[in-house]
C-alpha cells in the first residue's frame, strides 16, 4: 500500500540500474586491492565465526559502493551530491531455522553485534524444511569479463559531469519556445561492490559501474496548461552514453506531443504500448510466474507449466549471462551460476523463475534468479529479461489500426496478479487511420491479464535494452478504454 | 510542558560535542553559502515474515550515518558517511561545500534547542520489546485469517519495526534531538474457490509501542479484515468503464488527497513552477465544502514528528479552506526562497537523502452530511472504500488511485461488489465536485507510505465520506443508458 508521485525521468532512470540495491549501496573510496581482499576475508570471517557459533550454514554478503549525482535546473546547477557508503549482512541456519541481521557498522564491535544478534535470532523462527543454502554443487561464478565495470564513469572531472546534465537541459530549451521550463537535466555515475561467501567455502565478487543522463522538460501551450515528459540514456561505460543533446531533444520531442492533450469517449479499440510501457507488461509475466507467488497460489499463472498462457508469437527469455547486460551477474544472490531461461516459448509458459528455497517447494530445479538484500531471505529477480522482437516496425503496427489507442504512460499499480484483473490510468496519442493524431489523457485502460497475454496482436522489432526488462513496441487487442 | 529527547544519544554514544558539531558546520561552510546543517541519524529495525503458519523470515539490522548539506542560494550540495569518525564527517563537509563558491560567509550561530512536544513517548519502544511477543502477534493473525472461512487458502503476515534516533544542527542555531518509533503489522490473504480467486490486506500501526497490538487494533482485527476482502472478491462483478459519480468511504480513501492536491501543494514544485497548483493561492480550488490540512502533531499517527528532519517542529497546515487554497508545505530551502514561513514539512528517507517538502497526515475536515443520505443521492455510481495505492502528474495535475474494494450504487442503494479498478481525474478540479461531505472523518490505520524522487516516508491520510459528482472509472465492464449491464 503506497502511494506514489509519479517523478518519471527520477524513478525510471534508478530502476534502470539493474537491481534495487543499487539505489541503498554506495562506497568508499573503491580501487585499491587492498580493499577488495579485505571485504573478501571480512565475509568469510563472518561465516566462520557464525559457524563457531553454532550456525549449521551460513552466508554473508558485502557491498560497498559510491555514487555521484547532479541536478542542473534552468541552467544553474541546482543539487551536488558525492559519497559512498558500506553494509554488511549475514543470514544464518541452524538446521532448519534461519534468521538474519545487517549493519552499516563495519567495526569489530558492530560486526559482532550483528553476529549475535543473528545467532539469537534464528531460535525464534520455525523449522522449514524447504530452508537452506544451495548444495556445494551447485555453486559458482561465470568465468571471463562480463563487461559490467568501467571506470570510466568517473573520468570526467566534477564540472564536465555538470556541463553533460546542463547541455542535456540546454537541448531541450534550445528545441521550441513552447518549451519554457523544466524539472532539470541530470547526470548520474555509479560504482558498486558485492561480495558473496557461504559456509559450502563458496567466495565471489563482483563490481559494477553505471552512468547516467536525464532531461525532464515542461511545455506549456496557450491555455497555459504544463505537460512534463523525460527521457534518459544509461550504460555502463560512459563511452557508451548518449550525447546530451540527443537525450535532451528527445526529452523536448515526448514532452512537446503531450500539448493539448484530451479526453476521449469509453471505447474498445486496439491499443498499442511503446517500449517503456510495454515492460511492464513484462513485469506482470514476471510476477506472475515468480516462485514465490507461483507456490503460494499468488498468481494465476501457478500450474500453467507446459501450458498456452500467450499467443504464439510470445517468446519471452531472461538471460543473466549477456555481456555488459544490466541485469548481469557472475552468480545470483544464493552463489549460483547465473544462467538463460526461456519463460515462454511461442506462448507455451517454459519455466518460472526461482531461486533455491522456491525450486525445492515446487520440487524444480532453481534458475538462478536469488536476489539477494542485506536482510530477510532471498527474493527472486530478473537477469536481462525480455520479449523477443518482432518482424515489423512500431509504424507499420500503428499504420494498420484504423481507430486506437498508443499508450506512453501508466498511471498506478492496478494490476491483480492473483485474479488477472488489470486497470490502469493511460496517457499517450489517439490513432486515427494509421497514424498518431493527437494526444490524449486522464483515460483507463482495463482488461484481464490472462486475456491480454494471449491478444498480444503484434510485437515490434525495435527491442532495446534501456535496463534489464525490456519489450519491443506491442499491440494488445480487447482492452477497454475508459473516458469520458 | 514536556521537553523532550533530553537523551542527547549522539553525544553518549558517539562522544560528540558541541564543540564538534561547531567544526563540521564551520568546514562545511568553509566556500562560503547560506546555509549548512548536520543530520545525524541511526536507525535499528526488526522485520518478522509468517507464512504458511512458520515463521519464515525474522531479520534485524541497524543502519547509521551522518548526512551534510550546504545551500547556497538554490543550490544545494550534499555529502555522507556511515562512519561517524571525526574525519569522515570533515570529508564529508569538504565535499558539499564545494557547491558553495559564493564569496559570502556565513557564520555558525550558537545552537538553541527548542522545546518540542512529544507526540509519541513509548516507554519500551517496539525495537527493544521481547521479539516472542512479536512472532506470537503474526501467529494470532495467521489462526485468525485462517479460521475465517474455509476459502482462505493462504495467509501472510508480516511486522516490521524501526526506532530512529535523530539530531539535526544547523548553521542558523538549529538544534533538535528526536527519537521516533514506528511500527506496523500487515495480514494478506487469498481465498479460492474452483471457480474464482480473490486477495486482501490489512494492516496497521504508527508510531506507537507494541502495546498498540493489544488494544483495539489486535492482529484479530487486521486478521478479519484481510479475510473479508479477500472472500468478498470471489463475487465480484466486472467494474464498470467510464465518467460517473463516486462516493469515497471514510479513512484510507484519503489518498485522493494526498495524490490529487498534496503533493501539488509541495512548496518546491510551486517555486519552480512545475506543479498544476502554482499561482492558485487564493483561488477556487474544492467546492466549499472542503477544508483539507496537513497535521504532523497528531500523538502516535504514522505521518506524525516531533520536528521534522530539518529540525523545525511540526505544525498544523491549512492547504485548502472552505474550497479556496490557501497554503503550500515547505521547507527550510522553499520558505526562504518563497518568503513563505517554513511549516515543518522539511523531510528525507535518510542521511543518504537531501530533505525536500513532504507530507505528514492530510485529511479533509468532517462536513455536515449523513452518510447514508450521501449513499441514497446516488443513482448510478461506485462506492469504492479501499485502495491499493495512487500516484500523480504533478505537473499536468493528472492523478489515479486503485480501488481495492468497491461496490456498485444502483438506485441509492449499495449492490454488488465490483473488480478492483483504477479511479483518475485531476487535482486542481476534483475536488470542485466535491457535492457532499459526511459527518464521519476517519484517518487510515497506519499503513501509508509515499514516495517522491526516490524516496519513502512514512504518511498518513483521512477523508470522511465524500461524493464527487463526476470522476472516470477504469472498469471493464459496458454500461447501458440508465444502469449497468453485467
């Protein structure tokens, strides 16, 4: 039960990083070796000393990283931020009782403080037979450079990273007059260290690096009514980073379309998502066939292995593995191999995605999917997970509707995993004999997520990954448009 | 009076001194700016998971750190450290002073503390209480959502508490010291039948001791009412599609307010001009019938705080007057700025954060109208009296908000339930078809948490019975002239 503003270019340029920590993890001053040996020791001394005291297995992790962050608003810079920060969590066993604790104190006195309290902890939760670390078996990392740290992030001294934001606003205002404020261009940078260590003698570690840049125009029109769009690029390798201007010129170009938008009468039309909300029809599959709504019955997609869920053009793939991905990872939260798994193939559901403790409740093998927090038990999380492309441009999709609706945003959470009802508040660009008209908002767009994975109609080829969930352009027929 | 937070938790803990705080301000305002405070926080927190009926997940943790801003002019530069050494703090104040290049100085002024109220003085708070007690509140909720009707299939409950010690000093002789508790307990459940599913979620707290949990807001309670929601659903009718009127329930569909007007409301986006609300005060903007306020000195609420983390106490604010706005929330950054007068408004998620406006509780005061007389005005409409959540468009002032539990109005009479749907409208004329306003306002549980540029505060909202002419419903469901076609 939350309530959100929406702060677009913000919320979506943090969940681009790949993983939520990401936003909690930050560091000290990172690169020296010295360092990284210490963490490594310091976790595996965790593990030994909860061992010693009495722990039947334990596991520890470590992350540290630092970031970077600016805000330039009408040209002037508006925020500065600079730090880093430390944590470390332990999750303990004793047979089948787990329970587990973190700090942000790394001194001898908070480390054993946290140790103790864990040990004390686990004696109050239950017996569960399906809890555990995985086997020794099964762990491991992937071998060779996955591409996923770049020091370069933070190459550009402090006030070329402002110049990149204030050119990235100055595009924006520079695109039309109508253009006459803005919620800033920003420019973020980011490094960030895990390290993993189990009582199976498993160690690893990995670092990542992140960089981004993000425009939030407003346009006004006559009638002086504002719309605010954004648009972002994000990477891993500042070389691989949009330019400013083109980031700020398409922020102008999605802000600008907004002008004038209206309401429109309740209808049932075709209604087509562009990429960034086409992902979050992912993000419903990916709910819906997590493990842990997948055991507890929490998803209407529970007992539909080997079963028609979509249509058969519907591939849908999450893949841990891909170089440089933003979803990539030597091994998962648990230690385990990162892996490729097709979820569903040509609408059949495949797999679900799990992680140890669900794959020996559903009595499958787990995918490598552990998303691993400083606290609780693990969760389940995508690697670079996908639908695959389509053979025909978002345009050729739009030219062949006659009267619909192209979604270009979502308001709200009104997707209910465990009966499929879906509603959601829409804002985007009306089509009128096969092309985008003009813009439309403050519309619902409701139907029934069991029926709209199998009227996905028509899936594009523009597949990009811009964070590690993505969906090229898709076309869903049968929804019902709410307005007037 | 009380004066509270005499406990000076930093200074014992940490050996801090006045001296010291004097020394960080004064490197931090080393480059010149207006303005520069210090926010010292640690926070300890526990989280217990039943589900199943086992215990599954029981975590602790303690999270510590030290935040430094310098402002000068609209600037604002931030750095922090999770170590609270002496040096670390420094290089910490080194780093945001380098936003400062202003040649004027600013000196540090002698800290006063001023007294504070109390809202919420636990004698053993939650953190510290006996963590049996705690597993003994979910496995109570897990019998009784359970035992509420064979159709439940599965329940999880879950508690989580924090005690967070503050102290926040400034440049300008701001010094406050706080130590605020939170605590909450939340059932969910579903219930199936061959034929159709259904979920639902209660909960509740606020800043209050685990005592809380014995007296009217037992686990039994949040328990039942998880259950109930989850079974009504099994019968529940398509929502219907389009513009009608909506008749709120009293309490958590108070979110309308916070998404449709208060975040509107935040001074930042009215300084920059970024809000649909900016240069409406004084304007028309709810019927007369509606006065809506922003209150963080409600004793034990989850939205309340002693001094908001800033520092600067916490207030009573008026937004929207018998229908005419009349105020923004601020800030220490925004009122000086704005020349508005800072209304404790002044928040952040942690010492990794840079404060900005927010809310505390927003409701709307109770008005004159029967709520069963609201109900029977209506012909054709929804009552909608739980919500999942909402979020808004500051700027176009577009907001939505979900309806978890709502039913159909047919002929002044409550009918069937209906499918969970998403309401949208917008903020700055919602409210202008506000018709009637019941007698009955009642505030949340305790269970709100909002977020804005990627941070999570905890709130609270109220509302009594209200109905609004005229607001869209996202349903699926076709409507025939004069009623509903199922």
């Amino acid at each position: 039960m939350s309530c959100e503003q929406a702060l677009p270019a913000r919320s979506s340029w943090l969940t681009a990083r790949s993983d939520k920590e990401s936003e909690m993890t930050t560091t000290l001053e990172a690169s020296e070796t010295k360092l990284t040996t210490d963490l490594k020791q310091l976790a595996t001394d965790v593990v030994r000393r909860a061992m010693e005291g009495g722990a039947t297995a334990a596991e520890c992790v470590v992350r540290e990283g630092d970031e970077f962050s600016t805000v330039v608003r009408l040209g002037q810079v508006e925020t500065l931020k600079e730090s880093g920060s430390r944590a470390i969590g332990v999750r303990v066993f004793f047979g089948q009782r787990a329970a587990s604790t973190y700090s942000s104190d790394f001194s001898a006195a908070g480390i054993e403080r946290m140790l103790k309290s864990a040990l004390e902890l686990a004696k109050i939760t239950s017996e569960d037979p399906y809890a555990g670390i995985p086997e020794a078996g099964q762990l491991g990392s992937l071998s060779g450079d996955l591409d996923l740290y770049h020091e370069d992030v933070y190459s550009l001294p402090g006030s070329e990273r402002i110049e990149y934001a204030r050119r990235g606003e100055k595009a924006a205002l520079d695109a039309d007059p109508r253009i006459k404020n803005s919620d800033g261009g920003s420019f973020d940078a980011a490094t960030g260290r895990r390290v993993l260590a189990n009582s199976h003698g498993f160690v690893g570690e990995y670092r990542r690096s992140y960089c981004s840049v993000a425009v939030v125009p407003i346009a006004q029109d006559d009638n002086g009514l504002m719309q605010r769009d954004y648009w972002y690029s994000v990477a891993r390798s500042l070389a691989k980073l949009d330019s400013a201007e083109q980031v700020g010129r398409e922020a102008a170009r999605r802000t600008l379309r907004r002008l004038g938008a209206r309401k429109v009468k309740t209808a049932h039309v075709p209604v087509v998502l562009d990429p960034m909300v086409a992902s979050s029809m992912l993000e419903h599959i990916f709910e819906g066939v997590n493990g842990d709504s997948v055991y507890r019955g929490a998803s209407f997609l529970a007992g539909k292995l080997g079963e028609k869920i979509a249509g058969p053009n519907v591939t849908v793939v999450d893949d841990g593995t891909m170089s440089g991905g933003f979803g990539t990872t030597p091994f998962d939260g648990e230690g385990i191999p990162t892996r490729r798994t097709v979820v569903i193939e040509n609408g059949i559901l495949k797999s679900y995605l799990l992680n140890t403790y669900t794959a020996k409740k559903l009595g499958l093998e787990t995918t490598a999917n552990a998303s691993r927090g400083l606290a609780g038990t693990p969760g389940i999380g995508p690697g670079n997970y996908f639908l695959e492309a389509g053979p025909k441009t978002p345009q050729q999709i739009i030219a062949e509707i006659k009267d619909g609706l192209y979604v270009t945003e979502f308001l709200g959470h009104g997707a209910n995993l465990v009966t499929g009802d879906y509603s959601r508040g829409a804002s985007g660009m009306w089509i009128v004999n096969g092309e985008l008209a003009y813009p439309v908002e403050e519309i619902t767009v409701a139907g029934n997520l069991k029926d709209m994975f199998c009227n996905i109609s028509e899936i594009a080829s523009d597949l990009e990954f811009r964070g590690s969930v993505a969906s090229p352009t898709i076309r869903i027929d049968g929804l019902t448009v709410g307005g007037e | 009076m009380v004066i509270a937070n005499q406990e000076r938790f930093f200074f014992e803990h940490y050996g801090l001194t006045n001296h010291d705080l004097e020394t960080y301000l004064t490197a931090a305002l080393s480059a010149g700016g207006d303005y520069a405070d210090l926010y010292f926080e640690y926070l300890t927190s526990t989280s217990l998971m039943v589900d199943e009926s086992l215990v599954k997940s029981a975590s602790q943790g303690i999270s510590a750190g030290c935040g430094v801003r310098v402002v000068s002019g609209e600037r604002t530069g931030y750095a922090y450290t999770d170590d609270f050494s002496p040096q670390r703090i420094l290089h910490a104040a080194r780093t945001a002073a380098l936003i400062a290049s202003a040649p004027s100085k600013t000196t540090v002024v002698g800290f006063q503390q001023k007294p504070a109220r109390s809202l919420y003085p636990v004698a053993l708070p939650s953190v510290d209480a006996d963590i049996t007690a705690k597993v003994e509140l979910l496995m109570r909720a897990d019998r009784t959502a359970r035992g509420y009707d064979p159709r439940i299939k599965e329940v999880r409950a879950s508690y989580a508490d924090e005690l967070r010690h503050i102290l926040v000093v400034g440049s300008d002789g701001t010094f406050a010291e706080d130590s605020q508790p939170l605590a909450r307990v939340n059932v969910s459940c579903i219930a199936k039948t061959d034929a159709s599913s259904g979920r639902g979620s209660s909960g509740g707290g606020g800043r209050v001791a685990l005592d809380f949990f014995f007296g009217d807001k037992t686990p039994e309670f949040f328990a039942k009412e998880a259950a109930r929601q989850a079974i009504l659903q099994l019968d529940a009718r398509e929502a219907p599609a389009g513009d009608m009127e909506v008749v709120l329930g009293p309490g958590w569909p108070g979110v309308l307010l916070h998404e449709a007007v208060g975040h509107g409301l935040e001074a930042d986006f009215n300084r920059k001009k970024t809000s649909a609300f900016a240069g409406l005060i004084g304007k028309r903007v709810a019927s007369e019938k509606c006065t809506v306020v922003d209150n963080g000195t409600m004793p034990w609420r989850r939205g309340s705080l002693n001094v908001d983390d800033e520092g600067q106490p916490t207030q009573e604010t008026v937004l929207i007057e018998n229908g005419i706005l009349k105020g923004y929330l601020s800030d220490k950054l925004s009122s000086r700025l704005m020349g508005l007068a800072d209304t404790g408004n002044g928040r952040r998620e942690s010492y990794e954060h840079i404060p900005m406006p927010r809310m505390t509780n927003t409701y709307m005061l109770a008005g004159q109208d029967d709520p069963g007389d609201i109900i029977r005005s209506v012909k054709n409409g929804v009552y909608a009296v739980n919500f999942g959540g909402g979020q808004v468009d500051i700027t176009n002032g577009k907001f939505v908000f979900s309806a978890s539990e709502a039913y159909l109005i047919e002929n002044g009479q409550i009918t069937a339930p209906i499918k969970g749907a998403t309401l949208i409208g917008n903020g700055p004329d919602v409210l202008t078809r506000v018709s009637m306003v019941g007698n009955d306002l009642k505030l949340d549980e305790g269970v709100g948490t909002c977020g804005k540029d990627g941070q999570s505060v905890p709130v609270g909202v109220g509302i009594p019975t209200i109905k609004i002419d005229r607001l869209t419903v996202g349903g699926t469901a076709r409507r025939e002239p004069g009623g509903f076609m199922q």
